[in-house]
C-alpha cells in the first residue's frame, strides 16, 4: 500500500504539468483577451471623445509600437510554450506572476480569499457529514415510516431549490424585512474593534445565511447514498446471520452494514475538498462574499490570466490530493481492499 500511495504522489507533478498546459494554451487562443480589451476600451474612448480629438488633431489609435508593448507587458510577445515553460520556471520559485486587474501579485489576491472560502467550506462540510450520516442511518432504519417520509420531502424541497435562488430570498424577507442579519460580507467594517466574543458572534451572524444556500445542495446527495446503500446491506445475507446467531440488530447495523455503506462515501469524500475553496460563485455575489470562488469568476471575465492560472493551479493540487485522501479512506473502511 505504500507504494501504491508514492506513485500516486509522483504522478501528481505530471498531471499537473498536463492540466496547466491546457489552461494556458487557451488563455492564449480565446478571443477577447487583455490586449483586445485595451483596444477596446482606446476605441469605446475614441467614440466617445472623437469629434474633440479630431478638432485638435489628435489620433487616439494605439500605434503598432503600443501594440508591442501592451504585448509585453501581457507576456504575448513569446511563442506559447516558451510563455508557459517561463510560467513553470516561476511557479517553481513561488511566482505565481502579477494579476492585471488587481496590480498584486498573484498569491496575495489568492492568499486575501483563501481563509474566506475555506472557512465556508470546513464548516459545510463538517455540518453536512454530522447531520446526513445519522439522518441516513434513521432514514435507512425506518423506511417508508412518517419519518422517513417527512425528512424526504424536507430534503428532495431543499435539493429542487438552487442556493443563489434561496439566498435572495432569505436576504429580502431576513435581512431587508426583518433586519435579523446582516446583507452581506464576511465580517462587519468595525469587526477589528470588537471583542473577541463579538467577533464570534459578528461571524455567525454573517454565516448564518450564506451556510443554509451551502447546506441545502449538499444535504440530499450525501443522506440519500448513505441510505440506499445502507438499505442494500441491510437487505443482505451477513446481516441476517449475524442476527440468526445472537447478534442484536443495533449492533449487526453498526459494526458491520454501517462500515460497508460508508464505502461510497469515503469513496466521495476526497472530491468535496475541491468544494471546501471553489465554494459557489453565485452565492458568494449574492452575499458580496469575497471568496476563492467568486475570484475565479471574476479573473475569467476580466481576462486575469495569472489569476486564472493560479486558480486552476490550486484547485488541481486539491483534487488531486482529495484523490489519495479517497483511496486512504476507502483502504481504512474497507478491509477487503489491499493496493498493490
């Protein structure tokens, strides 16, 4: 098993190398790039101010050797794969180049929203596995009872509506009408002078909102697999002589049916690592939450190469290590898998 895990961590520099390759090349190719938004923006201001500039004779084109420059400063004066073996060289060093947008290096724009979505993200996350489990186990226990019934329709209501959906309503019946929290952000503006028992709660009362859009998507998908396949096990022949030998029922679903329906989810454990930092862009644009997510989104629009890159970078390493995390998990639950 240890060797298995040791390829698996060599392979991921390669993987990496195949997935950032990709991403460049198409930052190249794609149309509307920084340099056309630069001619864009001296001709939007041409159509603007054109019959002044024209009454004092001056041309307000970017001549060929603007172009150049603009080239240079953008990193479009090379060819693509010397572009990208120059961006590995830095990447190797720690840079991760300088956002157009923002004029910061890379990892300090990552680095400022990082916490924030991680924050969402762990919470989430720890909030979803301590609810769905016993709840998948209930559900999977008493099924077809007015319990199972009425958490199912709770479930599948909250799965059916989109979080960005859900967020707007609770900021325009909790937070315009009510007043009970607060529209947005992650903090409040004067966090920094509170104490430290009102920084906790100005915390919690900014993720009270934001977490029920989080939850809601997540809830349906991890109690219902557990259940399902809880119920498959339940249904099987160890689980009955377990029982026809004196084993009592509580203790045959815990020992035995409950560390075989948690396969499935260790299996899907490692790629809700990816969703810890990605977060959803729409929730957090509804919220005004300055998160990783958000920061993809924007850096796309806009065209923020670097920041694409160091984003992608990111939440590969992520997926990949969430990878091995899985394959850890799955050998920890299930006896019966050995990796050679």
């Amino acid at each position: 098993m240890r060797d298995y895990f040791i390829r698996r961590l060599l392979l991921i520099p390669p993987t990496l190398l195949g997935i950032t390759v990709i991403v460049f090349i198409i930052t190249r190719l794609v149309p509307g790039g920084p340099i056309e938004r630069a001619i864009m923006e001296v001709q939007q201001l041409n159509t603007q101010t054109g019959s002044a500039a024209r009454s004092a004779g001056q041309d307000m084109a970017l001549s060929e050797s603007q172009l150049d420059q603009l080239r240079e400063y953008y990193g479009f004066d090379k060819p693509v794969l010397q572009s990208y073996v120059e961006w590995v060289g830095k990447v190797s060093t720690g840079d991760l180049g300088s956002s157009y947008r923002y004029n910061e290096p890379v990892w300090n724009v990552i680095k400022e929203r990082f916490p924030v979505s991680l924050y969402y993200g762990l919470v989430t996350l720890v909030i979803t596995y301590l609810v769905c489990i016993p709840l998948g186990v209930l559900k999977a226990v008493k099924h077809r009872t007015a319990v199972d019934n009425f958490t199912s329709i709770l479930i599948f209501i909250g799965y059916a509506i989109p979080g960005y959906a859900l967020g707007s309503l609770l900021l325009l019946y909790f937070s315009v009408r009510l007043e009970w929290f607060p529209m947005g952000g992650f903090t409040s503006f004067r966090f920094d002078d509170l104490s430290l028992w009102g920084k906790v709660m100005d915390l919690i009362n900014h993720s009270v909102l934001p977490l029920i859009c989080y939850l809601v998507g997540s809830f349906a998908l991890v109690t219902l697999l557990l259940k399902n396949h809880l119920m498959d096990n339940l249904a099987a022949d160890y689980m009955r002589t377990a029982v026809a030998k004196g084993v009592s029922f509580k203790t045959a679903v815990v020992k035995h049916a409950m560390r075989n329906s948690l396969i499935p989810i260790a299996t899907t454990f490692g790629q809700n690592i990816v969703l810890l930092v990605s977060g959803s862009f729409l929730i957090e644009s509804i919220f005004d939450i300055n998160g990783f997510g958000l920061l993809g989104l924007t850096a796309i629009l806009d065209r923020d190469y670097p920041v694409v890159m160091g984003v992608v970078l990111l939440a590969s390493i992520l997926l990949l290590i969430g990878n091995i995390i899985s394959d850890i998990l799955v050998a920890l639950v299930d006896p019966r898998v050995r990796f050679n």
